[in-house]
C-alpha cells in the first residue's frame, strides 16, 4: 500500500470569515487603483537619528497614518460615503482602519485597531496609542468586538447592507479610510492590492533601495511602494491625484516627526 500522505488538521479561524465578507463587499465596488512609489529616505533617517539618541522604534506606520489624516483633511471627498438617500456625507474626522499583529489563542492574527481623529494627532500620540494596542488587546474595543465574526453570515450581511447605508454608524464600526502595512511583515520592495470596501483603502508594500535623481545626481534612495484604492462612484481622477501629491509630499518630508519627539530625552529643543 502507498504510504499516507501526512498532513495536520487545524480548526478554521472565525475572524477569518470578516475578511470573505470584505471581499464580497469589494467585489460590488466600482474601484481604481494608484500604484506608486514614494522616497521615504529623509522619514526613515529622521525614525533611525531618533532611534539612535533615545533607544526607541517609533512607530512607521504611525508616521503615515497621520500623514494619511492631514492628506484627507485637505482632500476630504476622499473619505465621502453616499447615504440611503444618495446624499454625500463628508465627516471632518479621519478615522483610519489599520491592522496589528497580536498574540490570541496560541497563534498570530491580525486584529483592525481604529485610529479616530488621525487628522488632528500628532505621530507620538498616533505611535503611542499603537503600541498601547500591541502590549494589551484584550483591553481595546476591536478585540471585544470578536463576538461579531461569529454570527452567521445572514446577521453580517444584514448588518454590513444597513451600515453603508448609514455613514455616520459606518464611522463607528468601520471608519472612514482604511489602510494596512503589509510590508511590516517582510523585506525588499513589492505592491499589495487590498480590498476595496472604503471610498479611500491604502496598502503599503515593500521598501526597496534605487538610484534616484536628486539635485541633479543620482543617489541610492529608499522607496516606499504605496496603493492606494479609490471608489470611482465617488472619487474621480482629478481629486484622487490631487489627493495622491499631497500624501506623497507629507510622506517624503518627513512630515510631523520632528515635532513628535520634540522635548523627548535625549533630543534637543527641536528634536533635530
């Protein structure tokens, strides 16, 4: 008789039944999407010079996310839901939908933490608040709210059809962007393409070293690979690329993270 194949047997996660209701909720979206690089040389010196002074990692993808918040705020139909009677509702806060890596039940999963009001914080107050996430989930209202991959799929999709027709519950439960940092988990440059399921989802995929052309010479330059979805009912191209200058311009300056470690030890006054 042949040998049996060998194999293991695992029970399958419920969280992981959210992620299909995403993607059938991607599927009815009418999405385009930006694939583009951004120089993330000067942001990645700045977190390495303060790495160095103070022994501390601050958090890269808190740096985006309030780049991302301060990019909306000027460009805000990037965050515009259609309501039930077709009426575009614009909100002033940007809450972001972002992921971290947790430890639940023995094993890794990913857990959504919302970052409400990313357009009005600061990069420590954003970095702060993650890292409050990743050292106590048990303690934040996402984890708690668990319960909900294990209603059956009718009660989700009951919910899911209410919730887009409501923009200010979709706020609450959902938030008004998404984005997620696959390039945390690995090395080298690469695209992610995420789910469409908000007017505006962000991935950001691999950094990679490249020549590039500053002041008129080439130099080797760290580039981030960014993706950015946009739901076409709503965003057209002219915003979406006005949208897409300004974040790219906040990202490559380094926006915001001298102000955040300003008066931190080991800084001086500016936190240069």
């Amino acid at each position: 008789m042949a040998a049996q194949a060998a194999y293991q047997v695992f029970p399958y996660p419920r969280e992981r039944d959210v992620i299909t209701d995403g993607g059938r909720i991607a599927a009815r979206r009418h999405t385009v999407r930006g694939l583009i690089e951004m120089d993330v040389t000067e942001p990645r010196r700045l977190l390495h010079e303060y790495k160095t002074r103070t022994g501390e990692t601050l958090s890269f993808t808190a740096f985006v996310i309030a780049c991302l918040g301060t990019a909306i705020d000027e460009n805000k139909m990037m965050h515009a839901y259609r309501d039930w009677r077709n009426r575009l509702i614009v909100f002033d806060e940007v809450d972001v939908n972002t992921i971290v890596e947790i430890e639940h039940e023995g094993r890794k999963v990913t857990l959504p933490h919302f970052v409400r009001a990313a357009n009005k914080r600061t990069v420590r107050e954003i970095h702060n608040e993650i890292r409050a996430v990743q050292h106590k989930p048990k303690q934040t209202r996402e984890f708690r709210a668990l319960w909900f991959a294990r209603l059956p799929q009718f009660a989700r999709n009951i919910f899911y059809w209410y919730a887009y027709k409501n923009p200010p519950l979709l706020k609450k439960t959902f938030c008004t962007v998404g984005m997620t940092a696959i390039g945390m988990f690995g090395n080298g440059g690469g695209w992610a393409i995420p789910f469409g399921v908000h007017t505006l989802d962000v991935a950001l995929g691999g950094i990679a070293e490249k020549p590039g052309v500053v002041d008129g010479r080439i130099e080797i330059r760290e580039y981030l690979d960014v993706t950015l979805n946009f739901d076409h009912d709503i965003v057209d191209g002219a915003p979406a690329a006005r949208f897409t200058s300004r974040f790219k311009e906040l990202i490559e300056s380094g926006y915001g993270l001298c102000e955040s470690w300003a008066g931190m030890p080991g800084t001086d006054a500016k936190g240069a």
